[in-house]
C-alpha cells in the first residue's frame, strides 16, 4: 500500500485484515455487457483493481450477463479491452454470471422449499399496484398463498420455457409493509424467450440482478463488493438472500461510494446508446462521447484517466465532478511527455523576398525542457505559411504579432517584417510580401538590433504535409444535458487542409504531439494513414470553454486591475518588466518564454536573482524556477516552502558540473520541497551520481541497439527521430544515471 492518504473503503478493508475477517482480499468488477465502458466505469476499475492490488488479493472481472435481449460480445471485448488499457489484469479470474446460472437455480429452489419464494402470476401493472408507496404499505399476491409443491412445479416449468414471457414471476416472501420498499417481495427470475449469447436456448428463465450479483459473489469467494450509491437500497436484499439460505461464512458484504458524475456529460447507458444508434456521434469510440474507447481514440492516457480518478478521491455522497478537471488531468500528463511541433490550420501564404535557396534549422522537441534530448530539421525556404491570425492589418490595442508595421520572429527561425499585402478581387488578404534580417537567426547571435515581443508558428510551403485535424469540443453545450436536445452543434469541426512540418508524418505510432499554440493532438488510431494523415484534438492548451462561456455573461462589477494572459493574447509588459525581460534575454541568453514569466512574476525574479549570486548559470538556473519552483507554489504558499534559493543554486551546480543529470535533478528537488534537506546530501545518500565513464555505459547502448534491430533500420533509413528513442532507452536501463551528453555522443558513434 502506497502512503496516500486512505479512503473509507481502505479503511474497512485494512479493518477486515486485522481482525481475521478475511485471509486474503478478493474484489470484482461486475459490469453489464449491454454498452461501451465509460469515464464512470473507469472510476470502479481503479477503486476495484486498486484495492485488490494494494492488499496483495486479486480482482475478478465478471460479466453480469442476465439479461440476453440487450446483451453481445462485442460488449465483452469492449470491457475487457478498457480494463486491460488503463493498466490492470484479472489474470484467470474472468468469469460471467452465466457461469452460475445452475448454481443460482438451485438456491432459488431452496428459496422455494423454505418457504421464502414463490411463483406469481399477477401481472406487470398489479405488481407495480400492489408494491405499494413509500407512505402506505404493499398488498400481498394472492398467489403467495400456493404450496412449496405447487411452486416448485410451477418453477421447472417455467424453466422448460412452458409459459410466455410475463406470464408468471418468482419472488422472494419477505415483508410487504417494509420501509425500503426494495424489500416487498422482490423478483428472483422473470421469464424471457431470447437466445443468450454465451448460453444459447437453454434458459427460459433469468435470474435478477439482485439475486444473481449476490450468489455469484459467494460463489466467487468475494470480500468486499464495492458498488455505486444508487444500490445503496438493495443491500438489504443482498443480505437477506445470503443470510436466509445460510451460507456458510466468509461470505461477502456490500459497501457503496459516490458514482461519478460530470457536467457537459451524460452517462446513462441508454442515452449513450441513443447517441451511437441515432447516428448523433460515429460508434461508441467517438471521441466525442466519455466512454473509455472515445478517450482512449481520442488521445487519453490511461495515465490521466486514473490520476483523474484518484484527485477526485471516494466519496461518500454524490457530487458533479467538473470536466475541465478531467481535462487538467490530460494536459499535466501530457505536457512533461510530448514533443513540441508546428502546425498551420488556417494558412496565410508568406513571401520572403530577400531570402533565396533553402536551408534546415535545427529545433528541439522540449524546448522549455532543457537539457531534455531530442530535436528535429526544419526546412525553410522562400514561401512559408503562417496562421492566418497571426497577421492583421488593422491590430487591435495588445496584438503583438506580424503587422504592417510590427515584425514578428519565426519561431525557431528568423525575425521577419511585413512589406506588402497582397489581396484579392474581394479585398480578402492572400499573400504577405515579407523581408527577413540575416542575422537574426535563432540560436546564433542576434545583431539585428530588432526588437520583437513574440514568435510566431509557420512552416514551409514546398516541405509542408498536408494533414487532417478534427477539432472536438464538449458534446454538450448545457451543464447537465438531459438528451440529444442539448446537443453541442459545434462539437467537431473537421480542418481539410492544415499543414505540419514534414518531421511529424514519419513518427512511431500512438505519440502525441502538443502542435505549439493550438493544443495536444494524437494521430487517429482509425482513419490515419501515410496518405491521409489524420489527427484528433485531445485537448487545449488552456480551458477556452470557461473563456467562451464567461464571454457570454454580461457584468456591471468594476473591473478587476489584475491583468490576465487568455488565449495567447499577451498583456503588455511595464516598464520595468520590459527591463527584466531585455535583460534575461540579451545578456543573460534565456529563451523568451522563461524570461517573460520571470519578468512578470515578482517572487520568481528576486528568486531567480538570489540564486544567481550563488551559481552563475542562469540557464539551467532559470529553468529550474520557471518549472519546478513555480509548479511547487501552485500548492505551497511561498513562506511555507521548505528549500531557498541557495539550495536551488547547489542544485543548479551539480547539474553544470555533470554531477547529476537534469531528470535526477527532478527526483532531488520533489524529496528536497518535501524535506528540507541539501540537496547534496540527497544525492550522496541515494547514491544519484551520474554516469560518465563511457566504459559503463557503452555495454548498455550495445544490449539497446542489439535489442531493437527494427528501429536501428528505421533509423539508419532517414528517420531520425528514432535517435531520441535510443537515447530514452539507455537512460531507462541506467535509470536515469547517465550522463546525457555523453550517452549522445556514444548513441551517436555507433549508430553511424
């Protein structure tokens, strides 16, 4: 068990082990294959398999297949599919009620014989009429009155399929006038005439699922039977089934938790199936709708589905979850994973007419992530596509891109400035007439002498690929959709004719990609192709939906003095942080994005500054603030941190020094903000130090190369971004203890 704090379900189960209720714990995920699984789902995955691992038990996956009209295999498949997807086994623990179905039978008839149950042949509306309400008692069947005899023939005829649906029943003989009106006689078998997908036409009789779930419970040697508050009532049936026919112990208990619910979301499996079967979205994988195969098409990782399970924790009382924490979740995942690239999705042609030839310029994939390995050659030539709105000729207050007067740089590239705007018949703008500086090359001295306050997207016009891009939205446009009237029509908006740089058409399949500006997408597990390349929208970068539904709410509060960055649209820096940022940029070399927000932010900078005196290295100092120290305030006030600048500098200095590489430089700060303690004497203590003695770490790259013959092909046939690959898998294997400059190096050397 991980030192997380407990939930109530931990609790009891830790309660159980202690007291010798139980030798070893045993779960289950019992769901109906009538539906795709959903986000909800997922949640009693983790809390079932989760438990069962935490304990060293295990958890079976048990198909509760009791009703044969709405039952299939392809169900079964999906539900098998998603809890394998999001991490769990079940081993040989895959069972299905039909198993049992003999079993259940025969307690049934025991029922019978103790005189606990009987046949009924009222119909569907009297039983409804004699149940009773919640303030007036039920009436009893004047069947219940028939003898064991007469019911246990009247039973075995139904299961040789003698009656027609509806015809007759067999409840329980419990209490009319009881309060929780579950327990006033309550079905045990209903008669249905449907071929079974596993069983055939051998049944004419199915159990319930209040007295099936229980029985096959026992029957598996289940412990704790964990389910949704919604059966919060039927516990007592379920203790009464198992208590009546005495069944010897250890028998199982119900505990119920909160169910997940989500706005803009709904999660009924009847609406989700009217969604698929109305043709509303594409098949229950529609990236569109919550079910596990729609966020696994979608781009989700199992990863951020169950850290989003386990943020919003187990509860007791039912809640409404919000869905931008589930696309929080996504995006924390993914921004420390994917590489960094440019896509254009609404070209806007660029001419730049002093520049001549062609050349590649080299990029990082992780550019905020240095010394993170990975780059990629992007070409550049004379005509280059930009976004369309990264161009305006008439910019409103605050636009800091390409205009008439303004130059903007190219991202990775060169600073440019607008000459002339070419348009056509219908004064639509269709080309810019550009110049560009020499030597204002990024990563090379910039002698312009050119001042710009932001870069800008593009890509080359003759090396661009053509892709597709679906853009998907919430499917719902109310906070808690009733059905298909509340349809979000502006779901899915599918772009024909984006343009990437060529580097992303030639990856390995299922990586993601954040396309810088527009959000994290992931290549269409379905429709992609090498000559139709398709890509889905996982998330923004941002959550614009709380944008775009503030934007629709109108407000006579005086306005708030704090300026606010949405959107990518950048409030104008004052005087002094225009100071800062020339400083961080031009004498101390740091990248735009890191010195604009040391800039704007007061406690960073003086932060920053401090360390500084200590360790002059304001790169990988300033990195180290931007990343690590600012992520740690997002939950720690800043008083309230336990290291200071000068443990950030010793930090800083070891990473200079080739002491320690930048990915154990994370591990020692989490163990640094959590202790206190020099980070120093972290490293000593866990034995940190990098690898730099070629000698033990060549025999690691020989096993990585001797184990991958495919990719070593790949790569050695032009596709370069395998190089990162091999460099990830040596430092896996030496976790993370080698020395990245030179694992690149003697990558480099023997891939050649």
């Amino acid at each position: 068990m991980n030192n997380k704090k407990k939930d109530f379900l931990r609790t009891i189960v830790e309660n159980d082990l202690k007291s010798g209720k139980y030798k070893e714990i045993v779960t289950r995920f019992p769901p109906e294959p009538n539906g795709f699984p959903h986000i909800g789902h997922a949640k009693s995955i983790s809390i079932n398999f989760g438990i069962a691992r935490d304990y060293n038990g295990h958890c079976n996956l048990r198909m509760d297949d009791t009703n044969p009209t709405k039952e299939d295999t392809k169900y079964v498949e999906a539900l098998e599919d998603a809890v394998r997807w999001l991490g769990f086994d079940w081993g040989e623990n895959l069972y299905f009620t039909s198993d049992y179905f003999s079993q259940i039978y025969d307690y049934a008839v025991q029922l019978i014989k103790m005189g606990k149950a009987y046949v009924d042949s009222l119909s569907e509306d009297e039983i409804r009429e004699y149940r009773g309400t919640v303030t007036e008692p039920g009436k009893r069947s004047k069947y219940a009155n028939r003898s064991i005899e007469e019911n246990l023939d009247l039973f075995e005829r139904m299961k040789k399929g003698e009656f027609k649906d509806g015809e007759h029943v067999l409840r329980a003989k419990i209490d009319m006038s009881a309060a929780n009106m579950k327990m006033r006689d309550p079905l045990l078998y209903r008669i249905r005439h449907a071929h079974h997908f596993r069983a055939g036409d051998e049944w004419s009789i199915y159990p319930m699922y209040d007295f099936a779930h229980c029985l096959s419970d026992y029957i598996e040697g289940v412990t704790h039977s964990i389910c949704t508050l919604e059966f919060e009532n039927n516990r007592d049936i379920y203790n009464w089934v198992l208590d009546t026919l005495e069944l010897k112990p250890p028998r199982p208990y119900q505990y119920e938790f909160a169910r997940l619910n989500i706005n803009y979301t709904v999660m009924s499996k009847r609406k989700l199936l009217e969604l698929v079967e109305g043709g509303y979205v594409n098949g229950w994988d529609d990236p569109r709708l919550p079910t596990i195969a729609g966020y696994r098409r979608r781009g989700y990782t199992p990863e951020s589905i169950l850290n989003f399970c386990d943020q919003i924790g187990i509860a007791k009382a039912n809640s409404v979850v919000d869905v931008a924490q589930l696309e929080f979740s996504i995006r924390d995942d993914l921004n420390p994973k994917v590489p960094r690239v440019m896509c254009v999705l609404d070209p806007l042609k660029v001419t730049i007419e002093n520049y001549e030839g062609s050349e590649e310029l080299e990029a990082p994939y992780y550019p905020h992530d240095v010394p993170k390995e990975g780059s990629r050659k992007i070409p550049f030539s004379k005509e280059l596509y930009i976004e369309r709105d990264d161009f305006s000729e008439n910019p409103p207050k605050g636009y800091y891109r390409l205009t008439p007067e303004q130059p903007v740089r190219l991202r990775h590239g060169y600073i440019i400035t607008c000459k002339e705007v070419i348009k056509d018949a219908n004064g639509n703008i269709v080309e810019i007439k550009a110049e560009y500086y020499p030597d204002s090359k990024s990563g090379t001295k910039d002698t312009s002498g050119i001042k710009v306050k932001s870069a800008i997207q593009w890509v080359s016009a003759t090396d661009a690929k053509k892709i597709e891009v679906r853009l998907y939205d919430r499917l719902f446009k109310t906070e808690a959709p009733e059905g298909i009237e509340d349809l979000n029509p502006n779901s899915l908006q599918i772009i024909k004719n984006a343009l990437i740089e060529p580097a992303v058409i030639t990856q390995k399949p299922d990586e993601r990609f954040q396309f810088e500006r527009q959000g994290y997408f992931y290549a269409d597990p379905v429709d992609y192709s090498d000559e139709h390349p398709v890509f889905n929208k996982i998330v923004g970068l941002k959550d614009s939906w709380a944008k775009k539904t503030k934007e629709k709410k109108v407000t006579t509060s005086k306005p708030q003095a704090k300026k606010v960055q949405i959107d990518g649209e950048v409030v104008p820096m004052s005087k002094e942080e225009q100071a800062l940022f020339d400083k961080y940029t031009n004498d101390l070399k740091l990248n735009n994005e890191v010195a604009n927000t040391l800039a704007r932010d007061a406690f960073l900078c003086d932060f920053f500054e401090e360390a500084l005196c200590t360790c002059n290295a304001p790169v990988t100092l300033s990195n180290i603030v931007v990343n690590e120290v600012a992520r740690e305030l997002k939950h720690t006030e800043a008083k309230e941190l336990k290291f200071n600048p000068v443990h950030i500098a010793q930090l800083a200095k070891m990473i200079e020094e080739d002491i320690i590489s930048s990915k154990i430089a994370k591990q020692v700060f989490e163990d640094m903000s959590k202790s206190g303690e020099n980070p120093a004497q972290i490293v000593e203590a866990k034995g940190l130090v990098q690898i730099s003695d070629p000698a033990q770490i060549l025999p690691v790259i020989d096993e990585v190369i001797a184990n991958n013959p495919d990719n070593v092909a790949k790569y050695k046939a032009g596709n370069n971004k395998l190089f990162g690959f091999f460099i990830g898998q040596v430092l896996k294997k030496t976790g993370g203890k080698a020395n990245p400059k030179i694992v690149n190096a003697l990558v480099k050397q023997k891939l050649m």
